[in-house]
C-alpha cells in the first residue's frame, strides 16, 4: 500500500471511523449472526449466511482502514510550498478552449469531493497539473479528449 497525504481533520475523521466500526458495529453483526443461528439449521438458514457475509464486508472495511491509517502521513499546511502545484494547493485554472477558470483543491484520493472543489492527485486533472507552476499550460487527457489548462496561480 502506498503513503497516502492526508490533513489533521481527515486522519481524525479516519479514527472516528475506525472506532466505530470496532466498537458499534463489529459487536452488533456479531449479535446478528448469534441472533440467526438461535433459529435453527445453519443449512438452510438464509438470515445466518446474510449476518455471515456482513460481518466478512466489514472486517474487510476495518483492515483497509487500518491499513489506510499506517500509511497516512500528515501534512502540515505551513510547509506547502506554492511555487508549484502540490497536494493540497489550492490552483485556479483556465480552460484554454471555453475561458471558464475552476479553482480546484488537490487532495489525496481519500479527500476527494468534486462538490467542494476538492479533486485527487490521481484524477486525470490532478496527474495534469501535478508539479506545474504558474503560466503552465496543462494537457490533461479526458474521457472527452485532451483538454488544455493554464495555471493561472497557486495559493494553500
């Protein structure tokens, strides 16, 4: 698994997360699965396989999320440098063929929300303009074609 860039709220969130899935929700699928299997035939007993299988989904969550958390590093927003795009600046961009500008925070795949203008440096935009300083144009290939960005500045 590799190092995966987060911020102090999202590795908090990532804990809360964890804790309540070891403590909340573990313990009720195993009252589930202990529910069904007072009900007779483990055979034939469809309730059983169902709490079975959704406690198998769920320890799977739990040891992506740990996994996640031992490779989270924090990153602390006073060391960003801005001269070039990295993760968690915030870039405006152009789009050299409509003129409309985007401002876009890059943030880890985690982190990611298009709504709040939070895009992954592993997104077709992100690997574009990953690295680029102002004045750079991008190409960035989408579903769509190449599409050309120009960074016009980069701010934290």
């Amino acid at each position: 698994m590799s190092i995966q860039y987060v911020t102090k709220e999202t590795l908090e969130q990532m804990k809360e997360e964890l804790q309540h899935m070891k403590g909340v929700e573990r313990p009720a699928a195993s009252r589930a699965i202990a529910e069904a299997r007072e009900k007779g035939d483990l055979k034939e007993n469809a309730e059983y396989d169902a709490a079975k299988e959704a406690q198998g989904i769920l320890e799977a969550k739990i040891a992506a999320l740990e996994g996640a958390l031992a490779n989270a590093r924090v990153l602390d927003e006073s060391t960003i440098d801005t001269s070039k795009v990295s993760i968690l600046t915030k870039v405006k961009l152009t789009n050299l063929k409509t003129k409309k500008q985007v401002i876009y925070q890059l943030v880890s795949e985690q982190e990611a929300d298009l709504k709040a203008g939070k895009i992954s440096i592993t997104s077709p935009i992100g690997k574009g303009i990953l690295g680029k300083e102002p004045g750079d144009v991008a190409d960035v290939q989408a579903p769509a074609g190449v599409i050309q960005f120009k960074i016009e500045e980069i701010s934290i």
